[in-house]
C-alpha cells in the first residue's frame, strides 16, 4: 500500500508543479475571453500549490486536483481547437458519396445508416453548415456529433420526451487535424403510403458547407415495396443480365423498378399486359469526367423484347418521380435501345413516357409497335437508325426533338399514326438515308431509305413538320410515300418542288388550312379529334385495323385519319 502512495504521491507531486508553472503562462492567455476559466484555475493552482503532497493532504486535496486536471485538459483542446485553418482551400472528404439505405419495407418501418466526415489536414477545422437539400419536405433526420438535427439545419431537443426544434442554428462543428466525426442519418418509409408521398427511389442530397466551399453526399431510399431490377444495389452501376437464351417473364403483381443501365444478353423479356415499370434514371459521373444518362434499357443482340399488352390494360413505362411537378416532366431516365439483332421485338399496347428517347431502333433491329404511345420526351419520341419499322395506330406527341426520326435509311411503315410536335422547333418528321461523318457532310456513308406512311397525321407549331435529307453519298435510294395523310410543308418545297406528285401516292396528301382545327386540345395532351376535325372521313380502310388506338370501330368506308377515330 505504501508503494502504491508513493507512485501516486510522485505522479501528483509532478502534476502539481505542471500546473504551477503554466500559471503564469496561462495568466497572459485569453485575458477577456477565458477570463473565467483563468479565474478558475489560478485559485484552485494557489489552493494546491500551499500543500506538500502527502498521503493526508492527497486525500483533502482530490476533488481540487480532479478539477484542476478536467478543466485544464478542456482549456488546453480549446485553445487547440480555437487554431482553426480557415484557408478557402479547406474541403471533407467522406467516407462514401452515395448513402443508400438499402431496405426494401414491407411495413412502416425505419432504418439508420452512418457517414464519416473526415479532416485530412494537419490543423482543426469547422465546418460552418450541414443540412439537408429538402428542408421540411425531407424524410432523413439526422445525429451531427452529438446534436440531433432538423432537416433545415437546426438544433432539436428533448423536453419531456417530446423532441423539439429549437430554432437555434446547429453551431459549427468542429473536427480536429487528421480526425472525422460520425453523421448518423436516419429514414422511415411506410410503403403502403401513396406514390406521391412515398415515391420508389427518395433520393436527397445532405450538404456541407466548409470555408466557403460546398460539397454534398447522396441519400437514397426504397419508398415501395416492389421489385427493384436487376436488385436494390446496383444503382447507377452499368448492368449485364442474361437467362442463357431462356424466357423470363415479369409477371409479379408488384411493379418493377428499373435501377442503373440495364444490358439485357442472351435472353427475351416477356412484358405481360398491365404491369408498371417505373425507371429511375439521372445524371451518372463514372469517374475521370465521364458523365452519362442513368435509366437505360438496352437490349443486346441475342435478345429479345415482348411487351404483352392489352386494350384496357396496357403497359406503362416511365420515370419514377410519380409526384405532381414531375408529371410531365421530360428526360427523367434514358430510354429504351434495341441494338443491332435479327430478333423481331414487339411493343403492344404501351405507353412510353418521360424520357430522353422514347424507343431507339439500331442498325438492323427490328420492332413492330402497335397500338403505343411515346409522348413527352426530351429528344427523339422514336428514333431509326438503318433499322426495320412497322408502327400501326400509335401516338407520337410532345418530344424536344423529332416525334418521328428516321436516320441513316432502313425499311419503316407507319399505317394510322399521329406525330404532332406542338411548342417545339423541330420538325414532328424527319427522313434521311445519310450518316454524316463531318459537319459539311462531305464523308458521309449511305444506306437506301424506303419509308411509307398511310392514314396518318404529321403536324406542329411550325411551316415545316416534314424534314427531308437526301444526301447522295454512293447512289443510296430515297423511297419516301405518303397515302392519305394530312403534311404540313412550305419551305420543303423549295427542295422538292414535286413533294405533292412524286412523294404523295394519287396526290392525297392534305394540308392543314389556317382555320382548321386538328386535335381537342394540344395544350393539355389531348389529341384525340376535335369535332369537326379537318382529320375526319379523309382515310382509306385497311385490313386487320378496324379499330382505332382506343378500340374504337373506324368507319368501314371512310375512316379518320391519326390513332384515334372521332366519336359522335
């Protein structure tokens, strides 16, 4: 036991003589802004320096040298931290960019996940604000070193066991050198909430704010109980799924969500009538500076799409934001790509939405659309690139670039459609048989166009709803008829003077009059017929397509123009 003494006696015989000493060093420091504190220590320094240290005094002395020791160690970090690098090159460094809270929730339910800030500067800093991007609207709260936060960035507290906000800004936080800080962040999600209120993919951004610099990290969550394809963690990740040359079939009552780039090899993919695919698509940096679109459904060249639906119960694909202001908003996800292939992929009965392209058809590739709607898309509603064609009773409306884009020639057939392209400067229909390897087109490589369209409607906002480039790079041929089909053209036939004899089958092509009605109403989406429509009893009947997009019976003898036939 003497021992014992003896080393603790030589310890705190130590300790005081420390602390006497920085007496005298402290009592210049932080004159007014620790002024208390020196107060402090100085009077418990004088208290202890009066004593020899002895078993008897140690004894009488403890609570006064534990004062002294915590206080000080508080001092001594504060003036520490106090030494902050504010250079405006300061910036974190995180342990992960993308915080996914991977549970799919069958139930109400609640999950936390941690992100680690980091300080990899030799000097403490602070980092001024951390917030969430959505404020109120978030669905994360979240822990910033000990303080519970709200989304706005305020400190929360616990009165009473209820938790409330404050209003006082979190204060800076402060991360030693070379240290981090833990973020606890936390999301409840009740999967049988609405869509609107509970969408697939809740995606937000957490942000920092850091010597004038900003950074964000990514938070994810799965809002619905659905299938996420190919799974849950392969979120913007570029993704090869094969069934070795089988069938799959996608017929789980609970919709599909597609996540990341998905190359389909090897295998055909069977749509049944009625199911949802919602696509979660965006903006994508690979690394290195490469960015690309996210939300892309590629089929390889031994694959297949067979989309199964049916009147009255169609198949819907489109973005994964179902909230009121996305409702029509364009270029949420990439689109659908049939790549180069001699499978014949069918689309009945579906509706495309909401995304850059609607459906690209590459070299070769063969697709027959029957009975569709590709509508309010960012570029191109359907785009051909030297590929093969058959549309019949499809709607083709709303796009940034050309409803109906046919590159690089091939072999298409369009029999009641419409293209209208209203509020863009584009044309609804654009035909060429070139591929341009420059910007004069001087290189360029040919592939002969054969294009027909009956009973269709091609029309816009602007003179020229036809676009026509017809490049002779090695004597390539440029086949493009119309049979009974409204065109609006005017400078095209500064090019084409003979549009109306040579590209018009018996010359029954229709031009729209300036005080004619066309659709019931462009500005809402809705181009069924207008009553009256110039559109009505110009169209020849065709085999096997006595029903409209709609099903409704065309008249036997002189059936309407577009996809839909005009109701009395």
């Amino acid at each position: 036991m003497k021992n014992q003494y003896a080393i603790i006696i030589g310890i705190l015989e130590y300790v005081r003589n420390l602390l006497i000493g920085l007496q005298t060093s402290l009592s210049h420091l932080y004159s007014v802004k620790k002024s208390g504190l020196i107060a402090l220590l100085s009077s418990q320094f004088s208290a202890l320096s009066k004593y020899k240290i002895d078993c008897f005094h140690l004894k009488e002395q403890f609570p006064n040298i534990l004062l002294i020791l915590s206080i000080s160690t508080m001092f001594f970090f504060s003036c520490q931290e106090d030494n902050f690098d504010t250079s405006s090159g300061i910036t974190l460094e995180f342990s992960l960019d993308t915080l996914m809270f991977d549970t799919v929730f069958t139930e109400l339910g609640s999950a936390t996940r941690i992100i680690k800030a980091y300080n990899r500067h030799n000097r403490p800093i602070e980092i001024q604000k951390i917030f969430l991007e959505e404020g109120d609207q978030s669905r994360f709260r979240m822990n910033v070193d000990g303080y519970t936060v709200s989304p706005n960035g305020t400190v929360m507290t616990n009165t009473n066991g209820n938790v409330v906000d404050t209003g006082e800004p979190l204060p800076p936080i402060p991360v030693a050198g070379n240290d981090s800080i833990y973020i606890f962040m936390e999301v409840t999600i009740d999967p049988d909430e609405p869509l609107s209120v509970s969408p697939f993919v809740i995606y937000e951004k957490l942000k920092f704010e850091t010597n004038g610099n900003s950074q964000e990290v990514i938070l994810e969550a799965f809002g619905q109980n659905a299938n996420y394809f190919p799974d849950r963690f392969q979120g913007r990740n570029i993704n090869l799924y094969t069934c070795d040359m089988g069938i799959e079939t996608w017929d789980d009552p609970k919709p599909y969500v597609l996540y990341g780039v998905l190359f389909i090899d090897s295998c055909e993919i069977v749509i049944p009538a009625g199911t949802d695919i919602y696509v979660h698509g965006g903006i994508v940096n690979s690394g290195g500076g490469v960015f690309y679109n996210d939300g892309i459904w590629f089929f390889g060249p031994d694959s297949k799409l067979t989309m199964e639906g049916e009147l009255g119960n169609p198949i819907t694909i489109q973005g994964d934001r179902l909230e009121e202001p996305f409702q029509d908003v364009s270029g949420q996800w990439g689109g659908i790509r049939l790549g180069t292939g001699n499978n014949i992929h069918t689309i009945k009965h579906t509706i495309i939405k909401n995304s850059i392209v609607g459906i690209r058809v590459d070299s070769m590739a063969n697709l027959e659309l029957c009975n569709s709607e590709i509508r309010n898309t960012s570029n191109a509603g359907l785009l051909g690139v030297h590929a093969n064609i058959n549309a019949k009773n499809s709607l083709f409306v709303d796009n940034g670039a050309n409803s109906v884009q046919l590159e690089f020639g091939g072999n298409y057939d369009f029999k009641y459609c419409t293209m209208a392209n209203y509020g863009s400067d584009v044309s609804s229909l654009r035909l060429t048989n070139v591929l341009c390897l420059d910007q004069t087109c001087f290189d360029c490589l040919g592939n002969d166009l054969n294009a027909s369209f009956t009973n269709c409607i091609v029309s816009g906002s602007r003179n020229d709803e036809i676009n026509f480039f017809d490049r002779d790079c090695n004597g390539e041929a440029f086949n493009v008829s119309f049979q009974n089909c409204i065109v609006k053209v005017n400078e095209l036939l500064e090019d084409y003077p003979d549009f109306f004899t040579a590209n018009c089958i018996n010359s029954t092509c229709y031009t729209l009059p300036s005080d004619e009605n066309l659709f019931f109403d462009t500005f809402e989406g809705d181009y069924h017929l207008d009553t009256l429509s110039f559109a009505e009893e110009k169209a020849i009947p065709l085999l096997g397509l006595e029903l409209d997009l709609e099903g409704v019976s065309r008249d036997a003898t002189m059936p309407d123009l577009g996809c839909y036939e005009y109701v009395y």
